[in-house]
C-alpha cells in the first residue's frame, strides 16, 4: 500500500519575475515499511523535495499525501500527521539543542506528541527508547556537546522514533559519519525498519549506502527525477544516461566485502 | 573518470624513490583541560618523491594534526616532539627562516573547507598571487602567473574569475582557486586534508583527477588526508592508517585496502559498501573509535576489537614489519593477514 504519494511537486526560488526552478515536476511513492533512496549530485532538489515532505518547505504546486491525506506545512498539520513523519538531518549536532540533556531532548518529543507520551514510568521508556538507538540509560544526562557525532545522530534517530513515526525522512543522515560508525547507524536504522514498521526517504550521495539499504531508488537532476526503480536495477544496470554518469563518478573500493545475491 | 581509477596504481614502489619527507617519530602534544593530550603519538612515515600517501583514520585520530605538524599549522600551545626530515634536513628543529621558506614554497596545503581557508574580503586573484608578490615578482608579471594558475587548476574563464570574490564561487570552483594558491609557490609536496569531503561524487572526481593530473605533470608528492577509503584507494600508491594518535597500519595502497594487516583497516573496509552491487549490511566494530585523551591501555583498539586477547591489553604493539614493504601495529597481524 502507499504511504507517501508526491504529485507533480513544483518548487521554485527567487524572483516572481525569473523564478529558479528547485523542484520540476517530481513524482514518487513510497510504500509502507518500504525504503526509498534519492540520489543525484548537488543542488538537484532532494534536499527540497524532502522539505516538502517534512512540512518545511510550501511547494508552488503538486501534492504530498500520506494515506490520502494531505500533508500541509508543519504548523498546518493536524498533530497526528505532525508525528508520522520525522526527518533525520546530516549535521546530528546543529539540529540537537545544545543547552538541552538528552532526557530533556526527548522530553520535548513527547510535549509535543502527548498522545506518544509513556502513560507510566517515564524513565524506564527513555531507557527504552535510549536502548533502542544502542545507547546506555547514563546518556540521558549529558548534552549533546558530550556526545560524539554517532552518538549524536543516534540522539536525533531516538526523538525522531519517541513520537511512533510510519516514515523518516533521512537526509545525509549517515554521510557526516565515519565508516565504522556509518555502519552502527545503518545497522541500526534497517533492525528499526523491521522492529518499529517504519518506511524510509533516505537521501545520500553514497551510491553505495543507497545500494545497500534502498529497495527502491529514484535519480534526481535539475529538479526532475530522470529514472526510478528497483536498487538492484537503477544501480546495477542503469537506463538513463545521467544515471550512469552519476555511477561513473563514484568510487568504488575494489574488495568492500560480501556481496549478496539479492 | 576512469582516469581516477586506473591511476591508482600508478607510481613505482617506494623503495625505488627518494623520500622527500621522512616523518619519524612524530608527538604533537595539545594542552587540555585535564593536562596536555598526546594527540599524535610517535608517528612515522614516508613520503616518496612524485607520489600519493593516503592518510587515513576516523575523525580525531590524528591526521589534521599530524598534516598541520607538517605545515607548522599547529594551534597555540601545542608541542612537537620527533623529526620531520625535508629532503634529509630535520625542519622541525631548524630555524625560523628556512621552516618558513620551506612551508608555503616547498610544502603548501588545501583545507576541506575552501571558504575558510580564502579571506572573503579579497578577490581571488590577489589571494592566489600573494606568495609571488612577497617574493618580489612584477605586476604584470603576478597578474599573467594568476591566470595560468586559475586555468591549470581547471577554474574556467580565469581572466574574469581572478576578480571575484571566495562567495562567489561554487565549492568545487573553490576547492580549484584553493588548489590554484597551493600550487602558487611551486611546491615539492602538496598537503591536502580532506579536499573533498565537502563536495558532491560529480565534483570530487573531477578534482581528484586534477590532483592526480598535476601530480604526474609536476612530479609532485601529495599527502592525502581522508576519511574517505575510497578515495584514498583510488588516487594513492601508499597509505598510512591512523588510530587514536598513532599508525595502526601502513604499506602500498591497492594491497593494504584489499588485504588488510591490520583488525582496524579491516572493519574499516569491510564498512565500505560496494557502488554496482548490493553489499551486505557490515557487522559494526562495537563502541566508539577511542580519543588520544582517553587511550585504552596496551592496544589502543583492543576494546573493539574481534580478535583481542589477554596480551593487547597490557601490551602496546610495536608498528613492524610485516610483510615486505608492509608494517603494522598488531601482535596478530600474520593471523589477520593469513587467508
Ligand atoms: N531557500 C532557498 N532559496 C533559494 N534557493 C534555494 C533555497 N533552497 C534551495 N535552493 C536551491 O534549490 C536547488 C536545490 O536545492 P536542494 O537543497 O534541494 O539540493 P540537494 O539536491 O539537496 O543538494 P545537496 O546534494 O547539495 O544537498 C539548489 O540550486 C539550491 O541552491
Ligand atoms: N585546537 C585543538 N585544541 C585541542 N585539541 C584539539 C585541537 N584540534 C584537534 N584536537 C584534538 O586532537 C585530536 C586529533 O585531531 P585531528 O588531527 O583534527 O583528527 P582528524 O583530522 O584525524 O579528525 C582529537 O582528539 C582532537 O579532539
Ligand atoms: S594487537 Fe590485539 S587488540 Fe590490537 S589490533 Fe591486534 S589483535 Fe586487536
Ligand atoms: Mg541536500
Ligand atoms: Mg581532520
């Protein structure tokens, strides 16, 4: 079934007069519990696109709905819809409140989204909730400053999942973290995939994380998505020549492990 | 760019060049809070004439400061320990006049963030002649050598682009000017910490394969700071492994990065997920890299390492050799090398 429905989205910048065209056009669904990459080089419009989703960003055209409800702006969306979709940013540390514990962090959360507050002992579901993201309960204390950049990205996946999200919006959630702690997140977001039911619109210039965690994948440029199918299709056997360009330009690390027969 | 990929072999081994710069022994020590931190502990490595050495290491392992050790970037306070030999001559015990001739004319350095490394104030051009200027070069002269910097840094229209402003420029078109003011002075060795990180895969190809072009044409040695193993597989003929402050591994590129000596190097690639094909979901190493300020005793990696025994907590591996031409610093290496 479908989740996410985005229809002919337009956004645009600037001037009435020479508006500058951020998003043309674009068109995708994601499906429950299913995960969607997209990919395509800078200033494509993902980032735009994910704006859109998250209620950040008021499209000129086109519709987002969430099981044929319409998504409006943040302030506009009834509190329900507020709390399905919870977006994930790149930079973990700029987007937690420094001045903040992370008990407070995810207190905030559940202010917000009463309705996704624990009924009873709220410190046994922050440990719950701090377990789940792989951290131990005395974190609950610190501020974001003690915390190093996995740790914190693991902080905003747990606020994020503290209201019961249905999708997260990842942009670059992993691509300012390095490999070996790339890996824990990644992990980590596929095991809550299947354990919390969630569908995901996960962004990255990493063809290769795209590869490993997409079931879907579409390829954006100038505005408009040029090809759309399965990971295994898109990223191995590319139909559009933009899509093969964009795989042409990414490294790869000859022996990186274990492929699988998918 | 396939040029990207097919030059990674390239270069001779090691033992057949010169090392224009032999950091042996290397200590930065930074004051902390707590008393100072030993932020680079006892490094050593080589770095060829005409060749590429990938610098590789998590976020705060060492290599920004290790690099900035090189170029005398080092923050106030911070002392150094251990040799750095410029073409034999030990520069960190030399004085003042001749490290500051060697460092901007025979060794010069690219910063991950371009925009603030350049002065917003300034038009580009200016910045880029300003080592030829102090050294007394003409006018007409610095202006004529601007422009030819700009144009072999791949930055189009240089005549016009010498007069615009840091801002004005796109990051990759930055990261060019950049690249146009290390080259200014002519230098032997180009330090490049993390050149592009900042940058989209369209444009980091195209500036590695820049890099890689004025390399070859210039007979020039390249210190490449990276977190990105990919990267560094692609353009390096060596590489050098970072833990915690110190050399966890190093040896020729394509071999280190296929078959690793070291568990770290290991998880490391083993994280790397394939572009063109579906890799499976990596175990991740457990717990965070560990900090220069709270080192583990014995090896540094033995709380997260699959392999550690009794002995690595007690007893700090030695970097050795441990296959010709190879070093690493882990008792079990030949376990980890063994197929
Ligand atoms: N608030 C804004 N005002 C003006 N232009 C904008 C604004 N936000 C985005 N843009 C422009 O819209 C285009 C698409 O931006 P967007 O951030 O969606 O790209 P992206 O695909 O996410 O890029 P990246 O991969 O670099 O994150 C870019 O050209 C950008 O400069
Ligand atoms: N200006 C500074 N003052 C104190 N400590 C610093 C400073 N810069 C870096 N460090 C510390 O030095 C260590 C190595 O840092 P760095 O060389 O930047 O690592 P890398 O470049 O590998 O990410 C880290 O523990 C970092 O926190
Ligand atoms: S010395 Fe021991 S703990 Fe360190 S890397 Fe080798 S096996 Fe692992
Ligand atoms: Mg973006
Ligand atoms: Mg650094």
């Amino acid at each position: 079934m479908t989740l996410l429905e985005i229809r002919d989205l337009r956004v645009t910048f600037g001037r009435r007069r020479d508006p500058f065209v951020a998003v043309d056009g674009v068109s995708l669904d994601v499906g429950a519990e299913e995960t969607v990459g997209l990919v395509g080089e800078s200033g494509s419009g993902k980032t735009t696109v994910a704006r859109c989703v998250a209620g950040l960003q008021r499209p000129d055209a086109g519709t987002v709905t969430f099981e044929g409800r319409p998504l409006e702006r943040v302030g506009r969306r009834p509190a329900e819809l507020q709390r399905a979709v919870q977006m994930v940013f790149q930079d973990p540390r700029s987007s937690l409140n420094p001045r903040m514990s992370i008990a407070a962090i995810i207190g905030e959360a559940w202010r917000t989204h009463p309705s996704t507050a624990p009924d009873g002992d709220r410190t046994a579901a922050l440990h719950a909730l701090l377990a789940d993201v792989g951290m131990d309960a005395d974190v609950a204390d610190r501020r974001p400053g003690d915390l190093s950049g996995g740790q914190c990205q693991r902080v905003s996946i747990a606020r994020a999942l503290a209201v019961r999200p249905r999708l997260l919006v990842c942009d670059e959630a992993v691509s300012a973290l390095d490999v070996s702690v790339q890996a824990q997140i990644l992990r980590l977001l596929v095991d809550l995939r299947r354990t919390h039911h969630l569908a995901m619109l996960f962004i990255s210039h990493d063809l290769g994380v795209v590869h490993q965690i997409a079931d879907r994948v579409a390829v954006m440029r100038s505005g408009q998505i040029v090809e759309e199918g399965p990971a295994t299709e898109v990223l191995a056997a590319p139909k559009h020549e933009y899509t093969r360009a964009l795989l042409d330009a990414a490294l790869d690390l000859d022996d990186a492990g274990p492929a699988v027969t998918a | 760019m396939s040029d990207v990929r097919t030059a990674r072999t390239g270069g001779a081994p090691v033992a057949q060049h010169e090392a224009l710069l032999q950091v042996d022994g290397l200590t930065v020590d930074l004051p902390g809070t707590r008393g100072d931190v030993r932020v680079v502990d006892g490094v050593s490595f080589d770095v060829p004439a005409g060749t590429t050495v990938g610098l590789i290491g998590e976020s705060g392992s060492g290599k920004t400061m290790t690099a900035n050790a090189i170029i005398g970037l080092l923050p106030d306070g911070a002392r150094t320990g251990g040799r750095l030999l410029w073409r034999g001559e030990d520069l960190l015990h030399a004085d003042g006049a001749r490290r500051r001739k060697a460092r901007g004319h025979e060794i010069s350095m690219i910063f991950q963030d371009p925009l603030a490394a350049l002065n917003p104030t300034q038009r580009i051009g200016r910045q880029v002649g300003e080592i030829l200027r102090r050294d007394g070069v003409g006018r007409a002269e610095v202006r004529r050598r601007v422009v030819e910097l700009l144009d072999r840094a791949g930055v189009p229209d240089p005549a016009e682009r010498a007069n615009r402003y840091p801002h004005e420029f796109s990051g990759g078109l930055r990261q060019r000017a950049m690249i146009a003011l290390a080259l200014a002075g002519s230098p032997s060795l180009l330090l490049a910490d993390e050149p592009t990180t900042a940058l989209d895969v369209t444009v980091q190809a195209r500036i590695l394969t820049l890099l890689q072009t004025i390399q070859q044409d210039e007979g020039l040695s390249v210190l490449l700071v990276s977190h990105d193993l990919r990267v560094v597989a692609n353009v390096a003929s060596e590489v050098v492994v970072m833990y915690a402050g110190r050399v966890a591994e190093r040896g020729p590129a394509p071999v280190v990065l296929r078959r690793p000596a070291h568990p770290y190097t290991k998880a490391l690639v083993r994280s790397v997920p394939a572009v063109r094909t579906k890799t499976a979901l990596a175990d991740p190493l457990p717990g965070a890299p560990a900090t220069p300020a709270n080192r583990p005793a014995g090896c540094p990696f033995h709380p997260r390492c699959p392999i550690a025994r009794d002995r690595c907590r007690t007893e700090v591996p030695a970097v050795r050799e441990v296959a010709p031409g190879r070093a690493a610093a882990c008792h079990f290496a030949e376990e980890v090398l063994a197929p």
